[in-house]
C-alpha cells in the first residue's frame, strides 16, 4: 500500500529523473521520458519511480507504464559504467562501495521501483513497443500484465555487460517461461521478438504498433469495471496461489470470500 504520509513527487522532480506521471481519476500513467536515449534508465529513474509508488493516490486502480518515443527502454544507460557516470554523476563504480551490505541496501532502494507494481490495490500494465532490454524487461515483467506492439524486443542483457539481472526480474520470467528457457534467454542475451515473447506468455496481447495505446485504454477500461473490492482480493488471491498448496489456497479463498461478504452484506447492505 502507498504511503499515505508521502508527498507526490513534483513534475519538474521527475522530468530530472527522466520520468513523467499523469494521474487521470483511476488511471496513472507512468511514462520513461528519455526518448532521445531510448529511455535508458538510471540510478535516478529507478529512485524516481520508487517515489511514484510511495506516493500514489488512493483512487488509482491501474497503472499503465508506457516509454516515450520508438523504445520501451533501451535497458541500463551505459554511461553509469563511466566513472563520470550518467546525469547526476551516478555510476556502477559508485555504487559498488566498499561495504557489501551497504550496497545491497542501495540496490533495495532500486528495486522498491518495481516492486510497488505487484501490489494488489493496482493493476499494472506495460504498454511495450520497440526494444525493452535489461531493466526495461524487467519492467515490464514486475506489471501484472504486458500489451506488446508487434515490433516490441525483449532481451535480458545483463549477463553480456557482466552483471545480473537483480530489479526483481528473475522470479517472474521464471514463473512465466520455466527455468531452462529462462536460463537460455538470460546466458544468450538474446533477442525475443513479439511474435515468440506471445508463444512464451510474456505479453498477454500483441497489437500493430499503432494500436498500442488504443488497446491498452481497453484493457483499462475492461478491468476499472470490475468491483473494486473484488478485484483487489482476487488478485491477492492470484499472486498467493503458485506458493500455497491446494488446502492452503483453498482457506485463503474462504477468508477473502468471508470479507467480501461482510462487505456486500455486513450492515443488511445489498451487492
């Protein structure tokens, strides 16, 4: 749940990161904002969309993250590898430090920008087209759901610039293709097209790319006119289901259900 003390970051706060928000009722749209770089990211823009989410208005319930210009994101901007590093003087060598568990600490921080994406207030959902590569990926795979424009390329490069993959993108590619295709996919560093990304169930729609947007404000529009209530503990439901077993899943649908009925019908209320 966002923080209910934390102030919404100012415009001008993230155009420095390399973000924008738009907030439209229940909508919230998060756009990568470096097109002239292909969006590629930096130890500000992961910090900036960590603020996002601590800060989120109670009545969003989707969040569509989106990049500006041809590229979802063209990945980590190489730049940080320079000892200069990119704008605001972030760089890998930085962040490396000399004390492990402070530099642990440092990539938590990075990671809480993906992480607030799984909460099940929200709905998420990338809207990818043109290249979405190293942390652009697992962008889009910390979203519940990805709409893909049929010239959208994913690829894990983190192990071809000696790193790996660690913005919490390694569970749900997992999850989502099975371990042997995850290890080839992540030691290949290869490129997945739109059309394989749709057969490995790592995009849920794939549209021409000029239908992108039109089929993403479907999609939301589909999920805002589900129940509310409803949709937040089904989804809790979902997200718990591939870790319990039968009977503990099977009691975690009788507590949910036994809420949502309180609800409906606690107070001589109907549906």
């Amino acid at each position: 749940m966002a923080d209910p003390t934390a102030s919404r970051p100012e415009a001008g706060e993230l155009a420095d990161a390399g973000l924008r928000l738009d907030v439209d009722g229940p909508v919230a749209t998060v756009t990568l904002n470096r097109p002239e770089r292909r969006n590629a990211m930096t130890f500000a823009m992961w910090r900036g969309l960590a603020r996002i989410g601590e800060s989120l208005p109670e009545p969003v319930r989707v969040v569509v993250v989106r990049g500006a210009g041809p590229s979802f994101s063209a990945g980590i901007d190489l730049s940080m590898f320079e000892r200069g590093g990119a704008e605001g003087g972030d760089s890998f060598a930085g962040a490396a430090g000399d004390d492990p568990a402070d530099a642990e600490r440092r990539i938590a921080e990075l990671q809480a920008g993906y992480t607030w994406l799984r909460r099940p207030e929200i709905v998420s959902i990338a809207a990818v087209q043109g290249h979405a590569i190293g942390g652009g990926f697992q962008l889009a795979l910390a979203c519940d759901l990805r709409v893909i424009a049929d010239d959208a390329r994913f690829c894990m490069k983190e192990a071809a610039l000696g790193l790996v993959p660690d913005l919490t993108g390694t569970k749900p590619l997992v999850d989502i293709v099975g371990l042997p295709r995850a290890i080839e996919l992540c030691l290949t560093a290869r490129t997945v097209h739109a059309d394989e990304a749709a057969r490995l169930g790592l995009a849920e729609l794939v549209v021409p790319a000029a239908e992108l947007d039109g089929a993403v404000r479907d999609l939301a529009a589909a999920l805002l006119a589900v129940h509310p209530g409803a949709a937040v503990a089904t989804k809790r439901l979902l997200r718990q289901a591939p870790h319990n077993t039968l009977e503990q899943q099977a009691a975690a649908e009788r507590r949910e259900q036994v809420g949502r009925l309180k609800e409906l019908f606690g107070s001589g209320g109907a549906a």
